[in-house]
C-alpha cells in the first residue's frame, strides 16, 4: 500500500507539472497492481483508477475513461467524508465530460463541490466550480456559469494557487474564465479590468 500511494504521488506530480499523461499512465499502472496485493482495497486504489481515468480522458478515450472512474467510484464507496472519495466523485464528472454527458457531469459536478465544501478543502470547490463554470458557459447559461467561475476565483485568491498545472490552471486563466464570460454578459468594464490583472 505505501508503495503504491508513492507512485500515486509521483505520477499525480508528473502529470499536472509535466503534462506527461502517458508516463503518468505508465506509473499509475505499476501503483494499481501493487495496491492489488493488500488483503482489502486501500482508498488509494480507487484514487489509482480515478487517476487512469484521467489519462484516459486526456488520450482521448472517454469509454475507458468513464469504466475506471466508476470502478475508483465503486471502490471509494467505503471512504465517504474523505477527500480520496471525492477525488473519484470528480474524477467520474470529469469522466462523464469528455464522454459527453453534460447532465451527467453537472449532477457528479455538483456532488463533488458539495463534497469538497463539506471537507473544507478549498482546492476541491476551486476545481468543481472552475469545471461546472466551464459546463454551463458551454450551455449558454451565463449567470450560472459566472456564479461558478467567481467563486472559483475568489477561493483560488484565498488559497493563493498561482500555478496548478495543466489541468486546472492559474491565476491568469481563472481571471481569463470570469473576462470571458462578463464580456459575454455584456459587462466590458469587468472583462477589461479582469484582463488587466491578468496581464503580468
């Protein structure tokens, strides 16, 4: 177990700092068949699958993508109230994205931020209202998606997250996120400020 968190570690570092999605699989395999091992399913093997999931999605195969995160959700299943159970609950509404379920995803979405706030792990409700901003910026539904995408940026402020890799990204994109939808709203006072801090 304690190897297999390792290389849970490692390859979540490797993908987010690298963009390595492949070697992060590569790393996230070797951590699945170590954690296989222990006599009952340790937390991080559901986080291994919600992981693989992940590099699934970013390779463009959602199917598997969405098998693995149900087997991280089915996994995790006995860990509720623990920020592993809801790493796989938003991995499965990542998963249901790139398969194209939006409803889907919203639903998942929104139970993972209701997770994550739960916990107090601001990192969490960051990256579910940065997603849920993002689904419903799709859907053309603006007031909502700019509620999601403020408070995404008012919780990165507080947690000072400049820099959070590839995935869910920084202090620049999120004040990108909120110009984009305010111009939209036809709210060009807001979108030229937020630019302007945006601009190093």
């Amino acid at each position: 177990e304690l190897r297999a968190t390792g290389l849970f570690c490692e390859s979540f570092l490797l993908a987010q700092d690298t963009d390595d999605w492949s070697a992060a699989a590569e790393l996230v395999d070797a951590g699945i068949e170590a954690a296989a091992d222990t006599d009952e399913p340790p937390l991080v093997l559901a986080m291994l699958h919600g992981i693989r999931a992940e590099c699934d999605a970013i390779a463009g195969d959602p199917a598997s993508a969405l098998a693995r995160a149900t087997t991280a959700c089915e996994l995790a299943a006995g860990h509720r109230g623990s920020w592993g159970h809801a790493y796989c609950v938003w991995q499965l509404g990542n998963a249901r994205r790139a398969a194209g379920d939006e409803a889907g995803a919203i639903e998942t979405l929104t139970e993972c931020n209701e997770l994550a706030t739960a916990l107090g792990t601001g990192i969490g409700e960051m990256i579910c209202c940065n997603d849920l901003g993002e689904v419903f910026e799709a859907r053309g539904e603006l007031d909502t998606a700019r509620r999601f995408l403020d408070r995404a940026l008012q919780v990165r402020k507080e947690l000072g997250a400049v820099r959070m890799g590839y995935v869910h990204g920084s202090m620049a994109s999120s004040l990108l996120a909120v110009a984009t939808v305010a111009e939209k709203q036809g709210d060009i006072a807001m979108a030229s400020q937020l630019l302007h801090d945006a601009i190093p």
